[in-house]
C-alpha cells in the first residue's frame, strides 16, 4: 500500500520559530524550511523546491517534492487546484519570517 505522508500544514502554524508559506487559492501552506520555491504543474498539482525550477520536457525539472496535506477527514492528499495561469508562470519564492520570543513582533528572515 502506499503511505502518504504530509509535507506541509493548512492554515495552522505548525509552531516552528521559522514559518516558511506560501499563499495557495487564498489559503497560507505552512511548508518545510527547505522550501524556497512553489510552482504548480499542468494537471493542478502543487510542488516546493529548494533550488529554483527550470523547464523541462513540458513539465518542472524533477527536482522537486509534491506539497501533501491533512484534508477533511484526515486523509493526506496531494494539494490540487484549477488551473488558473499557466504552468510556467505558477512559480514563486516562499515567505520566510521569524516569530520571535513571547512579545516580540514577527519579522522577515534573513536570507
């Protein structure tokens, strides 16, 4: 059977002292520190990578992880949406910010 595990989390902060998101269909994506790019491919389905993706043979460069979350229900599914522009123009950096101690106001990370 194959196993599905979430890489990123829906609209909650998962509670790391880096929030690394990106906004998807009006929602923030809470992804891992590695993600520095998020791109979407032809069929809908959302991607990060740590390097900036190229075109390749129609399609983003392989390097790059699928974007998995917890849905309704708590199933893990990859994270699809309608296509809206097109797939060479979907790719985007992360924001990246610091939450600081108790009091401290959140800031940009450095990069």
């Amino acid at each position: 059977m194959l196993t599905i595990t979430p890489t990123a989390v829906l609209d909650n902060n998962p509670g790391d002292e880096l929030e690394v998101f990106a906004v998807i269909e009006g929602k923030k994506v809470y992804l891992p520190p590695e993600a520095n790019y998020v791109m979407q491919d032809k069929r809908g389905i959302w991607y990060y990578s740590a390097r900036k993706p190229r075109p390749k043979e129609n399609d983003w460069t392989p390097n790059k992880t699928s974007i998995a979350c917890r849905h309704e229900g708590g199933f893990v599914r990859a994270l699809i949406t309608p296509t809206k522009t097109p797939w060479l123009e979907t790719c985007q950096r992360t924001v990246r910010m610091v939450c600081g101690a108790q009091g401290e106001p959140r800031r940009p990370a450095d990069v």
